[in-house]
C-alpha cells in the first residue's frame, strides 16, 4: 500500500516563509539531478542519504518542491539554514522522519 508521507516542520522559516518539507517523487528527481547517486539496486542508500551533504541536498529538495513561493537556491538555503535555524536541530528532526518512515516501510513488509 502507498503512503504518503509529508513532512512538516511549523517552527522553520526561510527568507521569512513558513516552508512545508515535502518528501515525495518530486524532491526524489530533484535530488537525483543535484548529485544524488541514484541505484535501482540500492534504493534505500538513494532515499535516506548518510553523509551530512546529502542530507542536507535531500531536505532542500524537499523544502523547494514542497513550499510555493520559495526561490532559493542551494547555496542560499544552507546559509539561510546557518543563521536563522538552529541546523542541528532541523537536521536531528528531519532524520526522525526519515527513519520513521524507513521503520513504517519495515513494518508494511
């Protein structure tokens, strides 16, 4: 069964808009066009990333496709990120929801 999932965190602002963190097909293609290395035969290593810039590639996609209105680039979301977010904090919430996700997926199977 397919679920979608929608990630949404009330308290991040950037460039003063509340953004919807959307993980969903179209931050996947994005984050494969921005250098995510994509492998039909290791998905989950393509969808949940392990190293901190992947991650953070990750959530801006699904910052950019989730949030209308929004034009920044990545460079400007990682500066953004530094000065008006607390960075541990966005990052230590959005690895919750990925790994929620990952155990939900587990127990579906």
């Amino acid at each position: 069964m397919f679920t979608e999932f929608e990630y949404t965190n009330e308290i991040m602002k950037i460039k003063g808009i509340d953004v919807v963190v959307e993980y969903n097909m179209r931050a996947l293609l994005m984050y494969e066009k921005i250098g995510g290395q994509f492998n039909p035969n290791n998905l989950e290593d393509f969808c949940f990333p392990n190293n901190l810039e992947d991650l953070c590639k990750l959530l801006y996609c699904c910052v950019v496709t989730g949030t209308s209105g929004l034009d920044i680039t990545y460079q400007e979301f990682i500066d953004e990120l530094g000065k008006s977010q607390s960075p541990y904090v966005v990052l230590l919430e959005f690895i919750d929801f990925l790994n929620d996700m990952k155990m939900e997926e587990a127990d579906e199977e």
